[in-house]
C-alpha cells in the first residue's frame, strides 16, 4: 500500500517527504488553483520533486479537448497521470488517452458501480479508480464502502488500483486502509494526527510528573 499527498503546494510536498508519505501526489484544478501562478509550470514543479505518479486533472468536459489536453498534461513529465472524471466524456477520453500510453486515473467515483465501465477497459487497464471519501460526508451523506469498490475491481481488472481520495477526518482514513492500494491524503489530515490533543496532554502530564522528581534521580 502507498500513500500519496494531496495537494498542489511545493513546501508541503517537501516538509511530509521526510515522513514516506509523498509516494506520490495528486491535485485538482482547485489545488492548482488555490496556489495561483502557471499552473502547468508548477506541475513541472511537483513532477521533478516526486519519484511516483502525480496526477494532473482535465479541465474541460468535452472528450476531445480533455483527449488534448491529457495528451499535453502527460508531457510534461514521464510520472504524469491524467485524471478524468467518471462521467461518459471522460470514458470516451480515457480509452483513447489508453491507446496512446497514458496513464488514467479515473476520479470524482462516489459509487462502486461507477467505475464499471472504465474497469471494462482493457487495451491497457486504466491505472487508477479515485474513490472519492470526504467530499459526500461533507453533505451528511455517507461515502462509498471502499471494500465494494475493491471487490469490484478485482472481479473485473485485478490490475487497475484504488486509490482511496479525499480523506478529510482519522475516521475516514482508518475506513480505507484494509481495502485501499493507494491513499492520497491532503497535509492538514496528517498535520491533525500529528497534533491529537490527547497525546499532547498525556506528553504534558508525564513531563510535569517526571519534573516533581529531584533533579539528581532524573535520568538525562
Ligand atoms: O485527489 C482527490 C481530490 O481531488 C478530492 O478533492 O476537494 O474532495 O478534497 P476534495
């Protein structure tokens, strides 16, 4: 299993490498967005930091620009990943996208049987189904049983991975990790583990303990 980070901001890409969670990375023309500047000169960027896959997502919704616009995306960097949204567009794109080598992962997927489809390409598989995870218990409505999605795909490609995305809360990444190839985590989950308020109270406790003892039985 891998992790990836999710995000289009260098310094955050470089501060979570030391911790072997920037097995690669994903944005979004949000993330992109949010960063401002070239856009395409900053995933040059990410591409020459990151050894593994980076994914770089279509903007437009109409097959043959998104077919164009992969194809430039992808030459950008050999670890370039299209991203396309599951939708009938972004089918028709990734199979011709497919037969040009590109590698496809195949987003915005709230229900297991949407990646049906895309798990029936064969010529080659599509790399990637992003399981998306945060975005609907942003609207109390609970996500996509990430173990469907991975019976799904091993009934009908065995090759294509799941890539468990948009993990917002510890309760949403604890519920992927059995099922999920790969998770793409944005920094601020991570930044949120690292700062539970229980492990900080309870460091704080036994230090203030450990100080009530004289300094010649402390050990250094
Ligand atoms: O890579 C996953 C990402 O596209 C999901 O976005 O906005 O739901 O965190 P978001």
């Amino acid at each position: 299993m891998r992790f990836f980070l999710d995000t289009a901001n260098l310094y955050e890409i470089d501060h979570w490498r030391e911790f072997g969670l920037v097995q690669g990375v994903t944005t979004n023309p949000a993330l992109l967005a949010k960063e401002g500047g070239d856009a395409l000169g900053r995933l040059k960027n990410i591409c020459s930091m990151v050894a593994g896959p980076v994914s770089a997502e279509v903007t437009y919704q109409d097959h043959p620009s998104m077919i164009q616009q992969g194809l430039r995306l992808a030459g950008v960097a050999p670890n370039v990943v299209v991203k396309l949204p599951a939708t009938i567009e972004g089918y028709r794109a990734a199979k011709v996208l497919g037969s040009r080598n590109v590698k496809r992962n195949i987003t915005l997927t709230f229900v297991a049987t949407q990646a049906i489809p895309f798990l029936m390409l064969n010529s080659p598989p599509v790399e990637y189904v992003s399981a998306i995870c945060g975005r609907p218990e942003d609207f109390g409505v609970v996500s996509l049983e990430a173990s469907y999605l991975k019976a799904t795909i091993d009934r009908l490609s065995k090759v294509t991975q799941l890539l468990a995305a948009s993990i917002r809360t510890s309760v949403q990444l604890a519920s992927v990790i059995p099922y999920a190839d790969v998770v793409t985590v944005p920094p601020s989950t991570w930044r949120t583990l690292f700062a539970n308020p229980m492990t900080l109270q309870g460091e704080n406790d036994f230090l203030n303990a450990w100080r009530e003892l004289p300094a010649e039985w402390r050990t250094s």
